[in-house]
C-alpha cells in the first residue's frame, strides 16, 4: 500500500497529537508495529497522522513507516520540549533549523554527536520548509488566545528558530541544562524525538519539519509544568499550528 504525496504528521503523545486526527476527515485507520496511522484530509491535503511514542527509537520506526508504507513526502513533527536558552518562555515556539543527537557518543572511533551514516552532526531543515513552517507559527501568534494560556505564560508567546536537542533524557535539572550548552551553546530546547525523524527524513531525502511548543525550563520545576502544559495547551497549539501549514 502506498499513499503517494501524503504528508506525514507526527507526535509523541496523544495530548499533542490527538486534535489533529480529530481535524482530519474521511478517515481510514491503519496498525503496524503496535501504532495507528490514520489517512485522511485536512484543508484538502491528503495526511497521515500517528502517535508515535516517546524516544528516539519509537521516532524513528515511525518515520520508517510513514515513508517505507505510506509514501509520505515530508513529515512534520509537532510536540512540546524543554527550554534550554534562557530567553525562552513557556508559551513560545521553536522552529528547528537545525537538529542534533545530544546523546550520540561513538568516541574515539568518530567524533562526539556524529550521526555515522551521514557523517554530520547536525541534520539541517530545508529552507522552504523553514519559511512556510514561520509563516504558519507567526499567523498562529497573532490570533493566540491568550485567556487560556494566562495561567502557563505571563508574556506574548514567541517564535525562535535554531537549534534542537534530541535525545532519550527528560530534562528536569539547571545541571542538565549547563552540561548541553557546554557543548552546544546554540541549542534553544530539547526534546526527545525531533532528531531521530529528522535523521530518518535526510537518509530517505525527503524534508522535515520540527516545531517545539516550550512547555517548561527543563527544571528542578519541569516535571509539574510539563504535565500541566500537555494537558492543558499542547493540543491547542498542534491543532492551529497544522491548519495554518496546511492552508
């Protein structure tokens, strides 16, 4: 079975990813390895939505399936992560332009982070997915409803677009947070997912999109703020921030 040129769209946890299958119409579920991939359309493009689970492996198996079953021609992930620059705000957006395994460690053999089979640290987003995906996050900002994220951000949310972290760590430590930016001072917040798929989209050479909804400081505080966000807010962005790109 092949879909050709449906979008894949993917998030780690149902609170993140849930109101887009609801968006999608004319619906067909499909299960492969223990997941659920819903076809359908939203605004008219033809998608293919799953949980994938936490991690990089889950990720990646998932991004495998999108491209290897359904013949996705990009994948975009949405989700929330941890802030690891100190401008950032619960409430904020991250586009990553580029994304690094922060975990990676194959030393001495070859360099530190170095994914081996592309031979590069950092997996870099196609400038047409960077500009479309600013596009949509910046008409997202503009019509926030900002009564109900009072309780989470205390400013107007904002957009950055740099670096992302991956890796299978959540991030609940100031100390945590120094030991990153010791050696990557770039990286704007971490997460779990985004640089496994973006990994899996270079090898197949489609593009990638990963869009972080900062939900905690990846904190001693993390853990409560993080719960509280994916149950609360997540949904909303992911929904808005998918109708705006698929316009």
């Amino acid at each position: 079975m092949v879909i050709n040129k449906a979008i894949g769209i993917m998030g780690a946890m149902p609170e993140e990813i849930k109101g887009v299958i609801d968006l999608a119409t004319d619906k067909k579920e499909f299960v492969f390895a223990g997941r659920t991939y819903y076809q359908g359309y939203i605004n008219n493009t033809k998608v293919v939505i799953v949980i994938s689970g936490w991690g990089k492996v889950s990720a990646a198996v998932t991004a495998s399936t999108l491209i290897q079953t359904f013949g996705v021609s990009e994948i975009i992930f949405t989700g929330v992560a941890g802030a690891i620059h100190p401008a950032l705000r619960i409430g904020d957006v991250v586009i990553g332009k580029r994304l690094v395994q922060h975990d990676m460690d194959a030393r001495p053999l070859i360099p530190q982070f170095q994914i081996y089979s592309l031979q590069k640290i950092f997996m870099e987003t196609h400038k047409d997915q960077l500009q479309k995906a600013t596009t949509a996050v910046n008409n997202v900002l503009e019509h926030l409803d900002l009564e109900m994220i009072k309780d989470f951000c205390s400013q107007q949310p904002k957009l950055h677009i740099g670096d992302i972290a991956s890796g299978d760590q959540f991030f609940s430590s100031q100390k945590q947070k120094e030991n990153l930016l010791s050696h990557f001072p770039t990286i704007l917040c971490v997460e779990m997912e985004g640089a496994s798929v973006s990994q899996v989209c270079c090898e197949y050479d489609i593009p990638f999109t990963i869009i972080r909804t900062i939900s905690d400081q990846a904190d001693e505080s993390s853990p409560t703020d993080f719960l509280a966000f994916i149950e609360h807010v997540a949904k909303y962005y992911a929904v808005e921030v998918v109708k705006q790109l698929l316009q």
